[in-house]
C-alpha cells in the first residue's frame, strides 16, 4: 500500500474513532513529534546547554519549583485565551 492510501485509510479511520483511540494516536504523534525536535541536539549543543544551565545554577539565576509551576500554569492560561 502506497503512501497516499495509507494516509487516506487513516484518516478515514480517525474519523470515526472515540476519544480513547484519539488520545493514543495523539500521544505517538506527540511523541514522535518531540523525539525527531530533541533528535537535532547534537552531542556539542547538549553540552553547551549543560554547561549554560550549571553556571546559570552557580550564579544564583534559578527559580523555586513552586514558582517555575506557577509560570507554567500562567503561560498555559495565556496561551488558551489566543
């Protein structure tokens, strides 16, 4: 089966699928989706932000974690009202 079937097959598919089915193809996607964005980090890149995160510990440039869950919810807040 060629491309253009299968994705016509699956589309089809998802049409008529319930939400549980829905939310297990949106997790691989999802997934696969922030594999393939770290996958592009090379070796160097993760070392650099290593190396950048430790001094930014070092110089006293952190947040709480109460406080970094805090600005999460804010920016999820923000983001759902645009």
């Amino acid at each position: 089966m060629n491309a253009v079937k299968i994705k016509k097959e699956i589309h089809d598919f998802i049409d008529q699928a319930d939400s549980r089915f829905l939310q297990l193809v949106y997790s691989m996607v999802k997934s696969e989706r922030d594999q393939e964005l770290f996958s592009r980090y090379t070796d160097e890149d993760m070392k650099l932000r290593a190396s950048a995160s430790l001094a930014d510990v070092k110089a006293g440039r952190t947040s709480k974690l109460e406080d970094f869950k805090q600005e999460i919810d804010h920016w999820k807040k923000q983001r759902s009202t645009q």
